[in-house]
C-alpha cells in the first residue's frame, strides 16, 4: 500500500503547504554530506516508526458547502483528523479565500485520518445518511509516522539562546565552536530549544553558578535543561519523564555531549500516587538536588508540589516553567508555604517562576 | 487583495486531542504535518491553554494560512463523550451492533444536541440528533423513545 499520506487522485493538484522531503530541507539549511550521514543513519533508528499509524480517506472534489458538515459529522463519528484544503484542478487558477469571513473554495480535498481498524466504510455511508448526501467517494490509505517525524526532525536548526550560547543539532556545526553548544539528536521529545520556555529555563541556568552541583530535571523531555547544566558545571543529573521516547532522547543526547557518567534518566508516572522515580536509581544516589527544575504545565506543577519540594534541599534553588504569564500566580502559592524570593519572569506569554528553599 | 491584506487561509483542521495531553504522535502530527504547521509549538500552546481541564477531550478547529501562520479554536467534547456521561458509561461497546452497554432516551439525546449545535454551523438540529443517533448505535447504545424506558 501506498505510503503517502497527501495523495491526489490523478486528476487534480492538491494545493497545500506539502512537507518538504527532509533531504530538500537539510540542503537548505546548508548541512555538509557528513551531517547528512549522522541525520540518516538516526533515521534508520528510528525504523519501528515505519509501520502504519492510522487510515486516510481522501474525499475529493467536495463543494464548499458541504466540507464543512462533512468534516465535522466525520470527527463526531470517530475521525481522528479532518483537514480541509483547495482542491484545482492542473492549470485552473487558484481560488481565492480570504480568512473565515469569506466561504469556503468551491472545490475541496478532505482529508480524514482514522485509527487503523476503524470501519470506514460504514462511517461514511452513515455520513451519507445524516448529512442526505447523492454520494460519497473517497479514497482510502494506510498512513506511516515518518513523514511527520521527518518533518519535525528537518525543523532542527541550530538555535542561538543567548550570547555564546547555542543548541545544535547533531548534524550542523556550531557557528561558534568557541561557545557553549548543546548538541541535540534527532527526535520528537519536547525540548529542541525553539520554545521559549526551553530558552527561559536555559537562561537562567546560564545565569546561576552551578559548579559542583546536583540537578533534577523533572519533565526532561529531551534532556536539553539537564545536559545545559552539566555543561555549565553542575557535577551530576537526575532527569524523569513519563514518555519512554523522551527517556531513550535525553539518554542519546547525554552520551552527544559526552555526559553518559553524570546524568541519569528514568522514566515516571504521570502522578503523584505513581512511585517516586529515584527509587529506579541506586540507593546510594543523592535525594536532594541543589537545583529542581520542571518545564512542564500548571497542573502536574501544581499536583507534583511535594515531591519537587522534597527534592529540593534546604538553601536549593527552584525553576518552574511551561506555564502561561496568568498562570505564574497559581504556582507561586502553590510553593511559597516552602520557598522564597521568588522571581517571576516572562517571554511573550510564557513564564519561569524561580525561588530558592526555605532553610 | 489591496490595501487591508487579509491572510489568505490554505486549509482548516479539526482534531479531538485530551486536555493537555496534546503530543505530536497522531492524530496531531499528521494532520499538522500536512499543513507544514510547527508541531511542538501547537502542542505546548495548546497544553497550557487547556491546563484547567482535566482528561477531558475537546474538539478543536485550526485554520491555517498561506503564511504558515495560524488561529484555533477550542470547541467542546465530542458527541461519545457527552453519551458516556450521559448514562454513566467508562467505554462504548466491544463489539459494536452485539452488544448493548446502555440506553439513553431520546429526549436527552435532543438536549445533548442543543448544547453541541453551536460547535456544528450548517447543520440542522435534526441532522445532529441524526449524527447523535448513529454515534449511540455505534457505540452499543440503544435509543429509546421515553425517559422512563431507558
């Protein structure tokens, strides 16, 4: 079966922001041969993810005035996705839409996604029945997850975070080799640098003395706050995730920056009733950290309140981010009953909220 | 086309993804992918955005536009979940048209369809009931015509 997930019936042009193939997008990002290398034979790691994911069906040629209720009948009737493009016919001028004052193109493409053992068939006639539609013809294919995580790894650029400080993908250079380059490989845990959560947290433990100590970073995603830690001079990190995908990424991305000794990584449970994960890790490892840092989002801050606090060592400093600027409020109350001089600070409408434990 | 440039829209999205459990794993990825939309930062927008509610899913509607950039809006759950509280379910049927897992009375149906009409312009409120209906058969639940019967 056909591997495509924007597949066009041979009759007309689907005009659409296509994903780049990854090699078109790394040539324009101007990576040597060698990088291209490291990229593919990361690929190649990523091999289980070539198994289908889900089913398309391909609507085409739906008038405007229905793709609409077809697309939202599909997802009441078990549509994972409805995406709904132009669809013009080779050599016909484009259609013109503007925003969602105006209706919809005359002629469109509707994409749905399903899961893979969906019955289709019997949605769309059952659509066919609600909607009192003459007839409905789609076309119908198996979906693979590389095209996605190609596209998100070929969004892997190098990132500047602050003044001689860089993430850098395993297969770019560093512009600066002089500068303090986290190198990052391929992967779809969160922390790629790009959000500016990842950049506010980093800024600030760029802005600490970290010699000689004890890290735990809780939601490590990719591992990037950890490893940026230990490059700084922190001597050790504890990292936890309750994505087994983000444990193996920030494993990897230990062992880029020749960090593989100092940083541990286990996985966790997404709540507080679930096991501490420093049980996984030998006895004799520390449970206080001198510095407990959490990229994550208001409620697991907000549940996990006592275990960060009891990870935190008396004198420790706290960073908490993956919060909206309304939200800093929350957080701070949350954890003032244990720590004090709090900072509050923000980059467009994200915010970090710092502190330090009460003695 | 002069003066006030409007963004020119190229494709819309609907997607039902948990509060706060958006990732970029399907459905999200493909269907974002698509639009060659940036993955991660949907999903962390969206995950703090929907930081409130807890487990719930929700319908959203993005638009995309020529410029890559793009708006989304949260609509409410979607019509399974509504039926699932409605009579008190955890999950729809295992083998569905064998298996009968509840009822639910036409009369709520129809309440449920008021609360959900607004999240779906252009159709009637017949045609929702309608889509109600096949979404109860689908999942192993029988419509009856009164509350006392269900």
């Amino acid at each position: 079966m056909s591997s495509s997930s924007s597949s066009s019936s041979s009759s007309s042009e689907a005009v659409t922001r296509t994903v780049l193939g990854w090699s078109a997008a790394m040539m324009q990002s101007g990576v040597s041969p060698a990088g291209m290398h490291a990229f593919s034979a990361a690929s190649a790691a990523a091999a289980e993810a070539s198994l289908p994911s889900s089913l398309c069906a391909t609507f085409s040629a739906v008038s405007g005035d229905i793709a609409e209720q077809l697309s939202d009948c599909l997802l009441g009737l078990g549509a994972q996705s409805v995406v709904v493009q132009e669809a013009r016919a080779e050599g016909q001028p484009e259609q013109e839409k503007f925003g969602a004052e105006a209706g919809l193109w005359d002629s469109c493409q509707v994409l749905a996604h399903f899961p893979l053992e969906h019955n289709v068939d019997e949605t769309v006639a059952a659509v066919q029945d609600i909607l009192e539609l003459p007839g409905l013809s789609f076309e119908l294919e198996e979906v693979v997850d590389q095209e996605w995580v190609e596209q998100i790894k070929a969004s892997y650029v190098p990132v500047q975070i602050a003044e001689g400080l860089y993430i850098v993908p395993e297969w770019s250079e560093p512009a600066d080799p002089a500068a303090l380059n986290i190198r990052l490989t391929p992967g779809v845990a969160f922390g790629t640098g790009e959000h500016p959560t990842t950049k506010l947290c980093l800024r600030y433990l760029a802005g600490q003395d970290l010699q000689g100590c004890s890290v735990c970073d809780y939601g490590t995603g990719s591992g990037v706050l950890a490893i940026a830690a230990l490059l700084m001079g922190a001597s050790s990190a504890v990292g936890t995730d309750t994505d087994p995908l983000a444990v193996r990424a920030a494993e990897a991305n230990a062992g880029l920056n020749g960090m593989q000794g100092r940083f541990s990584v286990v996985g966790c449970g997404a709540n507080l009733d679930d096991a501490d994960p420093l049980l996984q890790l030998e006895p004799s490892t520390p449970r206080l950290f001198d510095v407990v840092v959490a990229n994550i989002l208001r409620g697991p801050l907000l549940e996990l309140q006592p275990r960060l606090t009891a990870y935190c060592r008396p004198g420790g400093r706290l960073a908490l981010s993956g919060i909206l600027a309304e939200q800093a409020p929350d957080v701070v109350a949350a954890y003032s009953p244990y720590f004090e001089d709090f900072q509050v600070s923000t980059e467009g409408s994200w915010a970090l909220v710092t502190a330090r434990r009460k003695q | 086309m002069s003066q006030a440039a409007k963004r020119k829209a190229v494709a819309s999205i609907r997607l039902l993804i948990n509060a706060g459990a958006a990732k970029p794993a399907p459905p999200v990825g493909p269907a974002l992918g698509q639009a060659g939309l940036n993955i991660m930062a949907f999903c962390k927008e969206f995950n703090a955005k929907t930081a409130d509610f807890k487990d719930v899913p929700l319908r959203v509607l993005i638009k995309v536009y020529e410029d890559k950039s793009y708006d989304w809006t949260l609509k409410g759950p979607p019509s399974s979940w509504y039926i699932k509280q409605a009579t008190g379910l955890a999950r729809g049927a295992d083998r569905t048209g064998h298996e009968t897992v509840g009822t639910i009375s036409l009369k709520h149906l129809y309440e449920i369809a008021k609360v959900k009409a607004p999240d779906m312009p252009g159709m009637s409120l017949r045609g929702v009931v309608k889509c109600l209906m096949s979404q109860c058969q689908s999942m192993g639940v029988r419509v009856v015509e009164r509350p006392e019967d269900a």
